[in-house]
C-alpha cells in the first residue's frame, strides 16, 4: 500500500516531467502522477514558477 500524502507538510522532492505520446506527465512524490497537455503544463509551469517566487518572499512562520 502506498503512503498517502499529508497536504499539511510540505514535499522537499521536486516532481519529474515527461513527455509522452504528446502529453506531458509529472510525476511527484508518494506516487502522484498528473497527466497534461502541452498547454496545460506550459500554463502550470508558468504558475508554479510564479508561485515558488511569491513563497520564496514569505516568511514560513506565517503573519505575527
């Protein structure tokens, strides 16, 4: 059986792209796979680059 993820905490292990059959797959951790289109990982890519800028900004303690 596989250990389900604790959305609480947070994963240190970058996911793994692919690209198969003209899709793109990402592969995280705890077996999570997401399976995309060209148009959607190019979307998700870009958010996540957006969003990893804004959280590297924050403190992880979160407001006072």
């Amino acid at each position: 059986m596989t250990d389900a993820i604790n959305p609480t905490i947070a994963q240190t292990s970058p996911g793994i792209a692919s690209a198969e059959e003209g899709l793109v797959i990402l592969d995280g951790p705890a077996g999570v796979a997401v399976t995309l289109t060209p148009e959607a990982a190019v979307g998700t890519g870009k958010s996540l680059i957006a969003a990893a800028a804004a959280a590297m900004t924050q403190s992880p303690e979160g407001p006072e």
